[in-house]
C-alpha cells in the first residue's frame, strides 16, 4: 500500500488545547505484517510508527505546498533517530478495524526531542514506543539546530510547554 493510500486513512485530531493535539494515524493491519505466531511482527509495528512519523512530518495536510495549500515550499523536519525504545503490551492481529498510532512531542531540546507513539485499537494498547529524533544536517554529516519552522511542526503535538528558546 502507497504513501497516498495510507494518508487517506488519516484520522482527524480531537478538539483538545493547541500544545495537547496528538497526530492521529489510522493504518489497517495487513496479512503481510503477520508473523508465523498469526500476530503482528514486532519490526512491522516499529513500520507501523515510522509511517506515522512520515505522515506528521512530510505528509499531513496543512503543510505549505501540499495540494489545496499555499504555494511555497512544505516544512520538512529532517532528523535521523537516535533511539526507539518500545514497550509490547499485548498482541496486535488481523482485524478489520484499522490499528491507530497517536503520537505526541514530549520534550524538545536545541537539536532533538522525543515522540511518544501508542499504538491502539480502542481501548487495547499494542505497542508504546519513546523515539529520540535529532536534527540533521546530511551534506555536513553532523547534528544542526532544530529551525523555527521545526520547532512551529512540533509546537503543535507537544504535551508541554518545552520548546526551547531562541
């Protein structure tokens, strides 16, 4: 399934305050991501949340530059990870409803900061993963400053007052 395709299973934030809007990801559970226990592989769940770190980064509506939007160039938050550090708290398998990864920012400094990602299907919790993203500045092949348009992207998943000033 294509990028296009699953951004379409985008689900919409919940009316909550600006600085706790965590991005909301709907992605179906396919026969593919099943390991040979019929549940989903926990590489394929770590996919799971990478595509909706792709979504919030690259592909959510609202960025400039996307189709109905503003003319200009889209804001690309361009970090590499340093770390994914996931919890499994239940088995997630084959159903029809889609699994739904929420992600929130939960600490920025100058050059990183974390994303917090559940994966869910109502009220089951699946996997939690904690992932430090940095900064990265791949022609000088070194971390850089977080840039004020980044920190703007994060500003609105962030679960706390924590970006940092100028």
């Amino acid at each position: 399934m294509s990028h296009a395709t699953l951004r379409a299973l985008t689900v919409p934030a919940p009316a909550l305050p600006h600085h706790h809007r965590p991005h909301l990801y709907s992605r179906p559970v396919r026969m593919s991501d099943l390991d040979p226990m019929n549940h989903v592989n926990n590489v394929r769940l770590l996919e799971m949340i990478q595509d909706a770190h792709v979504d919030l980064f690259y592909l959510q509506r609202g960025h400039p530059g996307q189709p109905g939007q503003p003319a200009g160039q889209a804001v690309r938050v361009r970090v590499i990870y340093a770390r994914h550090e996931l919890d499994y708290t239940e088995a997630l398998d084959l159903r029809p409803e889609p699994a739904v990864i929420s992600t929130t920012v939960s600490t920025v400094r100058r050059s990183s900061f974390e994303l917090t990602s559940r994966i869910t299907r109502g009220d089951q919790v699946f996997c939690t993963c904690v992932s430090t993203c940095v900064a990265y500045d791949p022609a000088a092949r070194r971390t850089r400053r977080l840039e004020d348009d980044e920190l703007a992207v994060l500003a609105r998943h962030a679960t706390c007052d924590c970006l940092p000033s100028a």
